[in-house]
C-alpha cells in the first residue's frame, strides 16, 4: 500500500514543517531530500504526535500507533508495568528527547513509493489531527490495490472489549452526559466528596470517563453493559492508582441517579476497600465542566430545601457500609485470629 498523494500534500503543505525547512535554509522539493531533511520533518511529527498521546492514551492502550508486540518490547526494555506508566515515561522525556513513532528512513521511503503500514498510516493522521471518523476515508485513499479495510488496526480494536457494539451503543444513546460523582472519604472523616465526572464519545469512537478530584486526574474507558450494570476501569494520571467502577442500570434507558460501587485503595493505610457511588447525571453539557473543582460535604451540613446534596448526604448518612475496607493477605494464624474476632 502507498501513501496517499492526499497525505503526502497535507504533509508537505503543514505550516510546522513547512517552518522547520524553511529555517534550514534547503529547496523544499520533497523528492530530492536528503535523510537528513526527512529526519528534521520526523522530529517535527514525533514531537507532536506524542503531546496527543499524552491527551489520547488510548491511543496506544488500542495499539492505534503502535504495534502490540513492539510496544510491548518498549514496556520490558523501560521497566513498565502497564500502559499507563509508559506515558508517564512519555511525558517526562526532555526536550530534546523524542520518542520515535516513525523514522525520517520511513519518510523517505514514502516518497520513493514505497510500501506504507496501516499503523504507520495512522500515526501520521494523528499528527494532521485528523478525526478518527475520517481514518477510513484517508486510507482508502492511500489503497493502490484492493486490500480489504479489514486489515487495519483502526477497525478491527474497536469491538468494546468484549461487552459487545450493542451495549456501547445503549450507553452512547442513553448515557453520555456530565455527572457529579458523590462518594465518603477513605480517611474515616465524616465528609463527601463530589467532584464532575464525565461520559463522553472520543472523537476516536470510543466512550471514556474523566473525573477531576483535587489532585487526582482520572480518566478511563467504559467497558460496556453486562447483566443490567455498566462497566467502567479508570487510570490515576498522577498515582499508581486504579479504579473500577460497577453502576446498576437494568433497563432503565433515561437514568437521572444511579448507584454502584467503586474498588480503589485507601489514601490512609494504602489497603484495598470499596466505596458506595452515587452518579447524578446534570441537565448542562457545559464543556468546562470538567473545571470545576472537587467540593466536600461535612455529614453534619443542614439543609432547609431538598437540594441535590441535601439529598445525598441524607441518603449516605442513613446507608450503612458505605466504606468496605480488607484486611492485608495473611497466614492461617492469622486469618484465624480475624476469624475469631468477626473480622
């Protein structure tokens, strides 16, 4: 497969590149270019594509840019764990460290028509900020024979994670929406937390969660609906941390409240515990809602009206385990002793 002349003119005409070869004071005919010049217009792409990874992890998390095998190879050779630790690692690389997500070799051989990689493709799309709506357009474009579509990465990882297209379709149609997510603190403070929390469609297709607490940026995917309850796994941006949040649904197709738990580990003694969830959804669709800071609510607020909070406080008040924490692992001894004691 070649590259499209659709996307090479859109690359030979980018004001970022177009800048960076005039400041090199070289002809720009793409096609007498030196590895050199195709290195300088890598850099400009890579540096790029990896601020929109840093907004976008799923980018890589769906292996959209980067192939699962090669990526990971990057996870063993940088020591990460998940996915997740590798953006960090991306995000604290120096100035004038770039990751390479195509070569200035590679680019040099588009232009001597040679064969182009589906993922390859891609990551030069995200660097034109295409939206993932048009990836098919543009790479059918890029088709000098009659490969079948099938074969790109951009369709084929996009099956909801085995939730099924139909459930991720209920939750665009029905559930998408701005939130406040109410819960109790960890730290055995009588107080509320309740901070925005965000469904929406990425432009890449995929539904995602962001939720904003002080200091704590979340975001995450929305699995899908199973058995009447919506899935959803969050990533700490700033801690090792995740969450995974299980909301009950049933058929309820317009919820306004809805109630679930989330698995997390406590700030306080660092142990594994399960908090009560409540989500009420909000009439706006203010797109800097996500601005707005995390508030606590005392336990002992009074309110005069049936307000939203009101309600919530008066709900988690007279709820009981509102707050599962466990016990670290153990020997039987132990185990025995907890036992004994109801645990």
């Amino acid at each position: 497969m070649l590259l499209s002349d659709k996307l090479k003119k859109s690359l030979e005409n980018h004001p970022e590149i177009l800048l960076a070869l005039k400041n090199s004071k070289r002809e720009i005919h793409w096609n007498r270019f030196t590895r050199t010049q195709f290195n300088l217009i890598a850099r400009i792409i890579n540096k790029k594509i990896t601020r929109e990874v840093l907004q976008n992890p799923e980018l890589v998390e769906m292996n959209l840019i980067v192939g699962k095998q090669h990526l990971e190879k990057q996870l063993f050779d940088l020591k990460c764990q998940t996915v997740f630790e590798f953006i960090r690692w991306l995000g604290n690389l120096g100035e004038y460290r770039i990751y390479n997500w195509i070569s200035g070799k590679t680019l040099q051989s588009y232009w001597k028509e040679g064969e182009a990689k589906y993922i390859k493709i891609n990551a030069l799309l995200v660097f034109l900020e295409i939206p993932f709506a048009d990836w098919d357009a543009w790479q059918k474009e890029s088709m000098r024979t009659h490969e079948s579509y099938s074969a790109s990465l951009a369709r084929t990882h996009f099956s909801g994670n085995g939730y099924g297209k139909s459930s991720i379709q209920l939750i665009r149609s029905y559930y998408l929406g701005n939130y406040f997510l109410y819960y109790q603190k960890t730290d055995g403070s009588k107080n509320i937390i309740k901070t925005p929390f965000i469904l929406k469609e990425h432009e890449s297709g995929q539904i995602i969660i962001k939720s904003v607490s002080e200091g704590h940026r979340y975001i995450g995917k929305v699995l899908g609906i199973r058995d009447g309850c919506l899935y959803i796994n969050c990533q700490n941006l700033d801690f090792e941390e995740m969450e995974q949040y299980v909301f009950n649904i049933g058929l309820e197709t317009k919820p306004q409240v809805l109630f679930g738990v989330s698995n997390t580990v406590s700030v306080k003694n660092r142990q594994a515990v399960a908090l009560k969830n409540i989500l009420i959804k909000q009439q706006s669709n203010d797109p800097s809602f996500d601005n707005i800071p995390e508030t606590e609510i005392p336990f002992s607020n009074k309110y005069n009206t049936q307000t939203e909070e009101s309600l919530v406080v008066k709900y988690l008040v007279n709820s009981g385990n509102n707050i599962i924490v466990t016990p670290s692992c153990c020997n039987m001894e132990v185990f025995r002793e907890l036992a004994e004691a109801g645990g």
